[in-house]
C-alpha cells in the first residue's frame, strides 16, 4: 500500500465509550510504573483466551480492567518488579477468567 495514493486521510475523536480499553491505554502510558507491564500481561491473556474460545470477545476488556484495578503499582520499577508484575497479572487474569 502505498500511502501517497490514499489521497486525504481524516481523523474523529477516540469514541471511549464504544472503546473503554483505549482510554485506559492512554492513562496507564502516563502512569507508567508497572501498570503498562499489568495491562499488557492481561490483555494477552484475554486475548489468547477468547482465541481458544475459553471467553467471548466482549469479555475482554472486563478481565483487563479488573486485572489492572487489582495490581498495586509500583512507580519506579527495578526490572525483577516489571517481570513480577507481569506474572502476577497473567495468574490473576486467568483466575478472573476462571
């Protein structure tokens, strides 16, 4: 594709009402800490979930919420608190899946 053939591309508002997960991507970059790590984790695990049908796709960004409304962050993160909360956000999204 070549983006000089598109011609004019026109940009809306973010709809956080239709797409609550992008609105909570916004504010979890600016946190920062160990929350986009918690984010991240939960979401590949909602994700690859509903791949195997274990979970219907609007179920998704309820495991991540909830996954991330859990985790207590911690600002600045050593490396080994980046991978422990990761951990700890796949386990806990997949025991809020069930």
């Amino acid at each position: 594709m070549e983006l000089t053939d598109i011609g004019k591309l026109t940009f809306m508002e973010p709809d956080f009402l239709k797409f609550p997960l992008l609105e909570m991507g916004y504010k979890v970059a600016q946190a920062g800490g160990t929350i986009p790590a918690v984010f991240n984790a939960a979401n590949e695990v909602a994700v690859n979930a509903f791949l195997k049908d274990a979970i219907k796709f609007i179920t998704i960004p309820d495991i991540i919420i909830k996954t991330v409304e859990k985790h207590k962050m911690i600002e600045k993160p050593a490396y080994d608190d980046i991978v422990e909360a990761d951990q700890w956000a796949r386990k806990t999204a997949l025991d809020i899946i069930g």
